[in-house]
C-alpha cells in the first residue's frame, strides 16, 4: 500500500508538471523497479487524477469522496 501511495504522488506531480504518459510510464519504471505499477494502472491513476477536482475528494490519493 505505500509504494502505492508514493507512485500516486509521484504521478501526480508529473500531470502537474504536464507530463504525458509516455514521459511519465519510464520514470516510474527507473523510480521504483520491479515494484512499479503497471502501465495499465499508471495511465488510469493519471486519466483519474486529470479528472477529478481537487475540491471534491477527500483523500486524492486513495480516490475516497466526500
């Protein structure tokens, strides 16, 4: 759960910084190894985090709402 937890920031900072995908998928891969989520799971925490204000959700790295 926690290496989890950092890869959703992790991703978070890069849709901050605008990073596509293709950009973002490689440097979670050097970040965390065999540990790293899958591209699958990278791309729709990304696509979910674009999607959701900030204001609605609680928890924007567990995705729990109010």
């Amino acid at each position: 759960m926690q290496r989890s937890l950092e890869q959703r920031m992790a991703i978070k900072f890069c849709v901050k910084l605008e990073k596509s995908a293709a950009e973002t998928i490689p440097m979670l891969k050097k970040a965390f190894g065999v540990n790293c989520l899958s591209d699958n799971q990278i791309f729709e925490t990304k696509q979910i985090i674009k999607q959701i204000p900030a204001m609605i959700c609680t928890n924007y790295f567990t995705f729990q709402f109010i």
